[in-house]
C-alpha cells in the first residue's frame, strides 16, 4: 500500500511550453469582481466572492478573524497541470538520465539503464517498481542543499513535450487569481499535495507566491550529518510521510496545526482534505477544479489514471461544493496565455 | 532510544507564579538600543544587535533577503522555564488526574493509580515507563479538538509549585524582546523545540506571537476519521517525530525547509540546530541561554538532568557563539517583574 501510493504522488509526471511571471490583474481591496479577471462570470466565481466576504466583512455572521483564515491547495491537477504524468515523475526521469555517467552501475539495471538511455516507455510500463527505483535514484543518496540545485536547475529549463511550455509555466492562471484574492484578504495560503515536498519548495515562491514553509507534501526520511565540516541533511531512500488522501488532514494537522476554512482540490485525493475544511465550526468553502477542456487543457475524471475525480465529483454534488468547469467558468489557462 | 528520549521530550514539567500579557518596551525600528530593554549592555546584547544590523543593512556585505531571515527558538529553557520538571510533564500529570473518574480502569495500574491520587513523586520515581505511560494516557485516544481544548483549561489556569505565576506567565522577557527585535526586522520566528507540538500549538500566538504553523515540535501520530459524521483528527499512541537533537535540524528541513541564519538555545539537545544554521552561506547568529541565575530562576548546566548544557558549552566557547549569562545579562526574568 505504502509502495503504491509512494508512486502516485512521489511519483509525478511529462509535458513542454515559455515563462514570464505570473499576472494578476487587481485594482483595489474593495473591488471584489476586479480580482478574478480571469474567470467568467457564473455560479462558480460567485461563490468564491460570496464566501470570502462572508468571512472577511466585520460584523457578518460568518466572520472570521484574519489569523483563523487558512486555506489549502493541491498542486497537481489544481495549481499546475498533472497530464499526460505527475510532473515530477519527468524530473525524476531527467535526472536519472544526467545522473547516469556517475552511476554505471546503474547500467546493470534493467530500469535504470531505460531511464539513462531516454526509453520513457519502458520504465512506465514497468510500472510501480520501476517508478520507485527511479524516485529512490533521483530524490535520495543527496543532500538537501544539492537536490534543490537539481530541481531548480530542472524547472527553469525542463519543457514540456507537447505544449513547448516550461513545467512551471503551466499553472493556472485563473488559481494564481484565487490565491492572491485570498492572500489580499488576509488569508494564508499552504499548498498540500501529494507531490514530494522537497521538489515543490525551491519554485514555489517564485511561481504561486507560497514560501516554503508554507508547503506541506510527501517526503522521504532525512538526516542530520556533519560531512567533512559541513552539517546537512542527507535525503534517505525510505518514504517519511505520505501527503495524499486520508494523508492530507494528517499533513494539515502536523505541518500547520490548524483546520483550512477553503480547501482546493481536483482528485480524489483531495476527498479527505475537502472533507476536513468542512468541518470547521463556522462557514467554510470546498472547490473541485473539473477537467473538461480538451482543447485547451484536458479532459479527464471519473476513469483517470492521474487526477481519478469519481467519489470526489459525488459527493461536491451532494454538498454543494463549488466545481468549476475548466472549460466553461476559465477565460484562459496559463498566464502565456493572457492578452 | 526512542523511548528515552520521548520522555525527555513529550514528557515536560513541574512549578508556580500570575498573568499579564507580555509587555516590550519598543520606539520605532531603527533605534536598536531601545528594543532589547530588558538587557543589560555588554557582549551578549551587542553581539545580538551587530548580527541584526549586519543582516538586515542594505548595502551590508552580509545582507540577507527577508525572505531568508529565518529565526529558531528552543522552547524549554530558552523561551519559557523548564524546572524543576518539563511543564509538559505536570500537565500531563494533572490531566491524568482530571481524566482518571473517567478511566476506572486506571486504578489498576500503579503508575496511572499514583498519578490520579497526585502522587507525583511516586510517579517520577518510577522513570521512563512510568512517565511514557503518563504521556500515552494524556495526549492520546482523543480527537485534536479535545486534546487543544484541554491545553488551553491548564495553560490558563496551572500554576508553577514554587513560584505561585502560571506556567505561561514564566517566560523570559528577555526572550520575548529578542523575537520582537527580530520580527520588527522581518525575521520568520519559529519555535523548534523537544517539546509536543500540539501541547504547544494553543498558546504560542498569544504568549509569544508565534503562530501555530511556525511551530516544531515532536509529534505523536494521528489519523483522519469520520466520527458520527464529524471529520476528526484522532491522536494516536505511537511516536510520530522526536524533534531534539540530531532530530531538530530534520524537523527544520521537513517543517520550515530553510536553514535558519539564527538559532537560540539552552542545552545540549540544541546543539544540531545550532551547528545547523552555523552552516549558512552567509553570516548567521548562534546562542545559548547558560542558567546561572539561582535566586531569579534556576542555575544548572552541565550536571543538570533536565536542560543539561555540556557540549554546547564547550562548543559555543570554541566557536565564539554568544552565551548569556542570565543573571549578569538580563534585568528582569519574567514580565511580571517589569515595572
């Protein structure tokens, strides 16, 4: 259970697109329907506004001090896109491959060596072991200092495959809006994914505005050494912590100590996240991102191999949780996108 | 291992002492003298306002971004008392108690019978098991909710044996000037310490300006639940993090993911965080608490079985860390004693 779970979420992803940071049009705190400018107008924007003045205008019913508003977000799928793969799996393979001239025993290895030759195929049909082997080659036997220099190395160079887009200029440029909206109300923005939360915090700052300790996710083991006078964290082949699922309200409660008032999310793994916010004692806000444009992002839920929304897209109906329609409620996806 | 050191740590405290909120004296923010008024002048003071003033200077060749100022507390004995007992301990003891009409069957076990008749000798007597079970009893088998809401019963109500304040009123104003300082110079603070997270969560904001999520700590274990409709967050007993020693580097890299530039501590469980942030890139700052002030607080160190600073004497001497003397460094101990 732990291995099959290590894969999809440590295990992320493939693509390829060009950058430019992030743009949110704004205007003025009081100026609500400014904020969202990417969005069009429906059901889906408006509940977003109507929730976050419900809780911010003194003297509502539902009001809620600035240091109780804590909101949540998935990244796969809900910050940034996830298709055909979890990006981070396609770090995972590049590095393999840079890393291969100093590892020729990896040549020995049937997945490794498809990994170092670019065979892409073969190491995802070999499914979770294969993946696995590729997390522990990548993402351990390194320190914490020289794995952020791989993945920042990686993010600002890696494309994706079919868009031409950097990875990290696929984000959603309607979501950007919603975590400045939020942050402009004084809420704090976290980011809770399933993603390994060491791949996540070199870039997240830069790319959402979300430092890094204000990111929870997956993690291996690490330790504390002293290596010819220098003190680091080694990164260990051994899985610390899954942030996924039932995960996510653990990761919440040991990392930020506090239940989320507005949970976001786009999968099923984010079921238990959602349900979490819910239960706060005063108002809250649940929002499902749906994935149904083909034509400009993807289309894809209740039979998904990644970002599977079945379970999740019920029970949104049966509560009223907010469920945007990519396709429908988004002006644009990705901020290259914007006039 | 793990056993002994969950006692050192989960298990906390005995004292008693009563509450106003804790008062710093300020001007505005380039009179540096101002802010630490509670310090006498000399080479602990000035070594704090040099590394402030280094760090924070534009222009400054050891300038630091904001966004690096990153700042680590110890808790017991460096921001709050610790003697004669970890007060983590007496409130577990006192819980015990509270919880034992409750738990009838309680009154079969010695230690936990002991501990419900107040016989806290007794239970200290019999050591790590005894302790650990007191823990297990205290902190686990209820809901986070639950487990806050009795934090916050005892933080606002127990009082220290010997100095009649509450435990929460035992905080060094001193301390307490150097978050401020440091804060009002766009410094993160963060409380990293052997201590529980969660018994320390509930109060950090109000008694120290530390949010919950700036909050290390060892942690036990939790799981997400459905309860009679209600999502929950269980504690569980079993050990989730020891967050002391060679543990607080670790805790720092999977909760904050920055190396902090400063660290403040008092004993040699906060060696590693010390020797940690000593390994920045740039100019970083690394204190010691030294308790020799036995008519005020309390003098140990190097013997001491609680908060016991041997190492970490030996190397702050060695690498010209700043050491306070407690009773030649600081006016008042506690905020009570200010004017």
């Amino acid at each position: 259970m732990k291995i099959k779970l290590s894969i999809l979420l440590v295990g992320l992803a493939f693509l390829s697109w060009s950058c430019t940071p992030p743009a949110v049009e704004k205007t003025d705190v009081n100026s609500e329907v400014e904020y969202l400018a990417s969005w069009n107008e429906g059901p889906a924007k408006q509940s977003i506004i109507d929730f976050v003045e419900a809780v911010t205008t003194e003297g509502s019913p539902d009001y809620v001090k600035p240091e109780d508003r804590i909101a949540t977000f998935d990244n796969d799928g809900n910050l940034w896109a996830e298709q055909p793969f979890y990006f981070q799996v396609q770090f995972g393979l590049d590095q393999v491959k840079s890393m291969a001239a100093d590892n020729p025993e990896w040549r020995n290895d049937e997945i490794l060596k498809a990994a170092a030759d670019g065979d892409v195929e073969k190491v995802l049909s070999s499914g979770e072991e294969g993946l696995l082997k590729i997390i522990a080659a990548s993402h351990s036997g390194m320190t914490s200092d020289e794995f952020t220099a791989s993945v920042n190395s990686w993010i600002n160079s890696a494309k994706h495959p079919t868009t031409g887009l950097l990875y990290k200029e696929m984000i959603y440029q309607p979501m950007l809006e919603v975590l400045e909206y939020l942050r402009d109300h004084d809420f704090k923005t976290f980011i809770v994914s399933g993603g390994g939360i060491d791949f996540m915090r070199p870039w997240t700052q830069e790319v959402y505005g979300i430092p890094p300790e204000q990111v929870v996710g997956s993690s291996l083991k690490a330790e504390f050494k002293e290596i010819d006078g220098e003190y680091v964290i080694m990164k260990i082949a051994e899985l610390n912590f899954i942030d996924d699922k039932a995960g996510k309200p653990v990761g919440i409660h040991q990392n930020i100590g506090k239940r989320p008032i507005a949970a976001f999310g786009n999968s099923d793994g984010d079921l238990q996240m959602l349900q979490y916010s819910s239960g706060t004692k005063g108002r809250s806000f649940q929002m499902y991102v749906h994935h149904t444009d083909a034509e400009r992002e993807w289309a894809y839920d209740r039979d998904s191999h990644i970002g599977k929304l079945d379970k999740g897209l019920d029970e949104a109906a049966e509560k009223g949780w907010t469920v945007v329609d990519m396709a429908k409620d988004w002006k644009v996806i990705y901020p290259s996108q914007l006039d």
